[in-house]
C-alpha cells in the first residue's frame, strides 16, 4: 500500500507591521518624525505600514525605540484599543 503523503504546509510570511501606523499615531509622530528617529527613510515606514515589505529584527527595534515601546507590542498590540492587552506579567 502507498505512503499517503500529506501537504507540506509552507509557515506564512509576516509581511509590514500593521501595528505600525497605530502606533505612529498613538505617539504623535508623522512619517518623517518616525523616519528620522529610527534612522530610516520615510518610503520604508509607508512600506511597512502598509505590509509592502517585510521587516527585520534590526528595524523593529529601531522603531520600537523610536517610539518608547517593545518590539511585541508594535507586532500584537493596538494602542488605540483601551482594553488591549499590554502585558501578562
């Protein structure tokens, strides 16, 4: 009798930082604000925010650095929402 073989389920890509534009906004930043402080251009932050690139760990802790916050908190957390959870410690 023949193996079955089963799908090979390919992991998806994590594309931009959706989060992103939420956080921006949450701390007051534009674009170019965002930009200068994480030492990137502004074409890049539109990218990102806008899931037209994929990010690296390198940039996502510039930005979390540029915007006072940690890195997990720009990928699952939406500052916007009041009962968003911030951390479970």
């Amino acid at each position: 009798m023949p193996k079955k073989i089963l799908p090979y389920l390919k992991r998806p890509k994590v594309t931009g930082l959706p989060l992103l534009k939420q956080w921006r906004a949450y701390r007051g930043l534009t674009q170019e604000q965002l930009a200068e402080r994480a030492g990137m251009s502004t074409g890049n932050i539109s990218q990102l925010e806008n899931s037209k690139i994929h990010y690296s760990q390198p940039g996502l802790q510039a930005l979390a650095e540029a915007l006072n916050c940690e890195p997990s908190h720009i990928l699952n957390v939406d500052p916007t929402k009041d009962d968003a959870i911030w951390t479970l410690w």
